[in-house]
C-alpha cells in the first residue's frame, strides 16, 4: 500500500509517517530519518516518489490532496522545475542523490551546491559524495568569481539537461627549460607583427616560437612572431627592441585585451608550456605541454580563453567552447586574469563535458 505524506510548506519539507524509513530512505536514500520509521522530505525526492507512484499523494495543511501534477504545479522551491528534472535523471541513470545540505547528509560540501552525488551503490550514510552538484537554467549567467569544483548541470528551454565538470587546473609543461634564448637578435617592429632576421634555428625548432617567413622549406629561418611573442622575448632582452613600444603596439592592436593575454602568456612560457595562437579553434591560446622539437611536435592538449576575473559565462557560450574543444580532442581551459601586471593573480579553471 503507497503511504501519502503531509506537506509543511512554511518548512518546505514533506513529512511522510507509517513504514517510510524502512521503505523510502533505508532500501533508496530518500529523505532523512526522524524519530521512529517516519522520514522529511525534499520537495524534489517527494515529486520523485509521486511520479514514481510510490507515495500516493502529498496533503497540504488546509487539507488539499496533492497527486503529481497538482504538487508540481505548484512549483514548491526555489528553482523547483530544473532542480527536479536533474535530479530525476541522476535517479534514472542509477544514483542515489540528496539536497546538499543538513539534515540530509552530515558534511555537506561547500560553496553553491544544490546535491550530493553519491557513487553507484552508496548512500548518504556511507560518507561518499562522487558529485557536489549545481543546478542551472539555460538563461542563468555564471559569473567566473563564482565557478567551484564540481559538477554544473545546465538544463535547456527543452528540458535536455547538458553536465559539466568544472576542476581549478593550472597547466604545467616540461617544454625544452634549458635552451636558451638569443641575444638581442635583428628584429622589425611591423603593423601587427615582428619579423625576427636572423635568429638561432633553436629559436624555432626547439622552443616554438613565430612562423618561418620562408614556409616549411628553410635553412635558417626568419620568423614572423605575433606581438605577444615578440612582447614576452623582448622583455628577456631576446630581440633587439624596445619592450615598451611593443607592448603600446600590442595595446593599440587589440586594447586591454593584450595585456591580459600576455600575462597569461607568460605564465605558460614560465611554466614550460608553449602557447600558440588559438583562432583556429575560437581561442586565445592551443597549448604544447611537451615540446621537443617542430618536427616532433605532437597534438596540442588545451584550449585556453583568457577572461576578466569579473567575467560573467553565459551558459549557451560554455556549451559552445566546450563542446567545440572536444570535438577536437583538446580540454577547454579559462584563465581568469585579475591584475594583468602579476601572473599569479590568475586562475585556471577547466571545464569538461561529463556523462555521469
């Protein structure tokens, strides 16, 4: 016999009595357990159990009979709707998940979490959570200051529900530490380039850096180099240049925009990374962890976007750079620049598609 629970709106719980504990939380983790056999409820794990049939009906306080429907009409929480359609499909899929928070689990995890995932075959009381999990709509922005390790779950205006792993990861590479640079090389400041004339083949062919003007067929190239890279080998005294009028022609090119960039240029370079450009990809940057040579050169890894640290994501943008990374085997990496003058004042987050 399905037992009916009673609906403490002021509370925002579902109070459900008879055999509840040993039928509902025990056997399936719903809920969490009060004195005796009775259990509460989230309105979410209630809608779930109406749906399934397995809870009859839940009643108001002035006594209005509430089947599947009526409940969720009524939309009981905030973000009722898309709470509801994930954690139905996380159930669906095999987990046992609970509002992230006390009564229901003793530590509940930090930050902006609405469930706790636990691992296939566990429950809340065995002290494992696989996922902290937040829940979206399609149309609520993410601001970058408020990005935590876990899971966001991104529910669409059709209902399709779009996981993301999002991980704090700051790249590192073992990209040739110990070749040197030149010394104030020949060089030409152009339009939106340098031209480097004559520099050491090591230059190119172990460190990566610029195009050879010559093509693929060159004895000792002579490089095309983007404004950040002559930027970041002036500064070392590697081109015979003046390093503030390259960083004025990178700031007149593409405005503040530059700077940002090249902090987080810099820090791959000191990182042993090596940072190409990324429009082909709709990026800032493709990364190479592990550059030996041009000739042995493997497939880049990452993926980087450089951002404002007050950046605000909009989920539809997210699913775009993510999905596109993947399609092309690489790991969508943001870089969350707060002070363009200090590379440790950058965050990194990756974000990845999950299928739970």
């Amino acid at each position: 016999m399905s037992l009916e629970g009673r609906f403490d709106e002021d509370a925002g719980v579902v109070h459900v009595g008879g055999d509840a504990r040993q039928r509902y939380h025990d056997s399936r983790g719903y809920g969490y357990p009060l004195e005796g056999n009775e259990i509460e409820l989230a309105p979410v794990e209630a809608a779930h159990l109406l749906y399934r049939g397995d809870l009859a009906a839940v009643t108001t306080d002035d006594g209005e009979r509430l089947d599947f429907q009526s409940f969720v009409a009524r939309e009981p929480g905030e973000a009722f709707g898309v709470r509801f359609l994930v954690y139905a499909d996380l159930r669906s899929r095999g987990f046992y998940l609970s509002p992230a928070a006390e009564p229901w689990i003793e530590n509940p995890p930090e930050g902006t979490v609405d469930f706790a995932v636990f691992p296939r075959g566990n429950g809340p009381s065995d002290g494992k959570i696989e996922y902290p999990l937040r829940v979206i709509s399609e149309r609520t922005d993410v601001p970058a200051a408020a990005l935590e390790d876990g899971v966001l779950a991104v529910v669409d205006e059709e209902s399709e529900i779009t996981y993301f792993d999002v991980n704090r990861n700051e790249p590192t590479g073992s990209s040739n530490p110990d070749v040197s640079l030149p010394d104030r090389a020949e060089a030409d400041l152009l339009t939106d380039r340098v031209v480097v004339w004559d520099p050491p083949l090591s230059l190119y062919e172990r460190t990566f850096y610029g195009q050879p003007l010559e093509g693929r067929e060159y004895d000792q190239p002579t490089l095309q180099c983007s404004l950040l890279e002559a930027a970041y080998l002036t500064e070392r005294g590697a081109l015979d240049l003046d390093p503030e009028t390259v960083r004025a022609r990178g700031r007149a090119v593409e405005g503040e925009r530059f700077d940002r960039r090249l902090a987080v240029y810099t820090h791959l370079r000191e990182e042993d990374i090596v940072p190409k450009t990324g429009y082909k990809f709709g990026a800032d940057f493709r990364t190479y962890a592990n550059v030996d040579s041009v000739e042995e050169l493997s497939h880049s890894e990452l993926l980087v976007r450089v951002h404002p640290a007050d950046y605000v994501f909009e989920p539809r943008d997210l699913a775009l750079d993510v999905r596109l990374a993947h399609g092309v085997r690489k790991t969508m990496v943001f870089a969350l620049v707060a002070d363009a003058e200090s590379t440790a004042e950058i965050k990194w987050w990756s974000i990845e598609r999950l299928t739970p």
